[in-house]
C-alpha cells in the first residue's frame, strides 16, 4: 500500500507545482528543476578515489564551483565508520564563497571525529554530503524524498535523483571513501542473508559487489520495484532471501557498495564469510556508500 500512496503523493506535487510554477521564466522549461536547484560540482569528476591506501596519509584538496551561481552556503556533513564503530559530523566543512577549495586530510578528519589518527585503519569508511542552501533560502539535501507510510509524510530529501545518481552533476553533493588495501579475498562461498522490516522486498539494485572486474548486482526481490532492471537476478521475496556469491580461487581484487533503495529505513543485511563468521552487518544503509567488507588471504 505504501507504493500506491506515493504515488498519490507525487501526483498531488506536480499538481501543485504545476499551478504555483511559471516555468515560461526559466531558461529551459523541461529541466527547469536542474537549472535552479542548488548543487556544488567538484572541479574533476575523479577529484575523490573510491579507496585509499593509507589511513594516515589521506590528503585530499579539490576545487568546487557553485554550478546554477545560486549558493549561499554549502555544508558538508560525515558519516565514518571506525572499525565498527559509527562517528558523526555534521558541519565538517562550511563554505560560503565560490569558486572554493576544499581539503580533507586524515589528521583533519581525525580532529573533526574526536579520535587520534593512529586509529584510522584499513576498513574504515567515510561516506559525505552536501547541503546546499539557494539564495532564496531553500535548502537542498543530496536525498532523494522518501515516503514513510507509518507517518503519511515524505523525508526531508529533496533532490532529483538524477542529482544523486549521476556524478557528473552530484560528486561534490554525495561521496564517499574507504581506507583499503587492494588484497586478494579469502575465496570460497560468501552468504549475503537480506531483510525488509516492511515485507515487501528491496525497491532499488541493492548491493554491488565487484570482483576483478565483474559485477554482482544482490537485491532482495519486490513487487513493487519501479525499475524492472533492478530486479535482475533477485532472491528471495517480501521478507527475507539469501544470496551466496562466490569468490573463486585466484580473484585478486573485490570492492562493495551499497547502491540506493527507495525505503533503506526497512533494509538491513549481513555478510557471512566461508567459515561462517559474520564479517559484516547493515542496517537502514546510506545511499551510494562503500561497504567496508574486507577479508584479506
């Protein structure tokens, strides 16, 4: 049910939009929600590596522009995951004029979370957004809306997902970093065991696993996915399901990311290695952020 109110939902926005909105004044009508929203472009699309191989000499100094010249402020916000242990900052760096600099640097990082940087280790995430808030005083989070049947009420997210999905428009809006070492997995079979609070399956491609190269889309099946490719290759239905992926002998690299998902507040997983341990477990996971799933031969 909660799919067929959001869709009532956005129904009833683009019938607001449409009769508060003169699009006639806007540069091109069509994309109108692209020319005048808030969003901060890095300099270089690759400006930010998915890893980095040493914890305590990360440094990172990019130049950001103001892409629609339409920002007073931009703040950037952190999610770290310290071997295991959840940190957050919510002003971790506050700009006000552009074109700016950033820099990230481990010891800058360290500071900000409140640990000594000889903490930092291999495994360690760090997953960043951006707020933008418009001259006129409107404030654009690097989320897309998320509905929530239990309260009949959309996230504070409100942002086109073409903005947190193409990099070429979000780099600076939305990424992330893992400390790691590019070794060979333990090879052998891997369980990827998936849950959904609500009963109804994953609404998004779920996990991504790359291994030398070949991708792995694990998703927990849904009735009610808007996009049919994301089901490709699904397990499981409603409630839970299982997915056992594996590693053959030889495989050098793999890399995990979790991707998007319509309702992440109902997700939640673990990775389960072949001796059984349980390497690492999710809940309500963040958009587009490395997984820190590490099990090194």
């Amino acid at each position: 049910m909660k799919n067929l109110l959001n869709i009532y939902g956005v129904l009833i926005a683009a019938v607001i939009v449409a009769s508060c909105t003169d699009q006639s004044t806007f540069n091109n009508p069509a994309i109108h929600e692209l020319e005048n929203g808030a969003f901060v472009r890095f300099e270089n699309d690759g400006a930010i590596n998915l890893d980095y191989p040493d914890p305590q000499a990360l440094n990172i100094e990019e130049n950001v522009y103001d892409a629609n010249n339409n920002i007073s402020s931009f703040t950037i916000s952190v999610e770290a995951n310290i071997g295991g242990a959840l940190k957050y900052v919510d002003n971790l760096i506050t700009i006000t004029s552009f074109p700016s600099k950033i820099k990230i640097t481990s010891q800058s990082l360290a500071d900000a979370i409140g640990v000594d940087v000889s903490e930092f280790a291999f495994g360690d995430t760090f997953n960043f957004r951006g707020v933008a808030t418009r001259n006129d005083g409107t404030v654009f989070y690097s989320e897309s809306p998320d509905y929530d049947v239990s309260t009949n009420s959309h996230s504070r997210g409100n942002t086109h997902s073409n903005l947190t999905s193409v990099s070429a428009y979000t780099n600076a809006m939305k990424f992330g970093f893992v400390f790691f070492t590019d070794c060979p997995p333990v090879s052998g079979d891997y369980v990827i065991d998936m849950a959904d609070s609500y009963g109804d399956g994953w609404q998004g491609p779920g996990i991504l696993v790359t291994m030398d190269d070949v991708e792995y889309n694990i998703v927990l099946c849904s009735d009610y996915a808007s996009n049919a490719a994301d089901q490709e290759g699904c397990v499981g239905s409603g409630a839970s399901g299982s997915y056992t992926l594996n590693v053959p002998d030889g495989t050098q690299s793999w890399s995990w990311n979790w991707t998007t998902d319509s309702y992440p507040s109902e997700v939640s997983f673990t990775v389960t290695d072949p001796n059984g341990v349980v390497i690492f477990s999710a809940a309500n996971p963040k958009d587009d952020a490395m997984l820190p799933v590490i099990n090194c031969l």
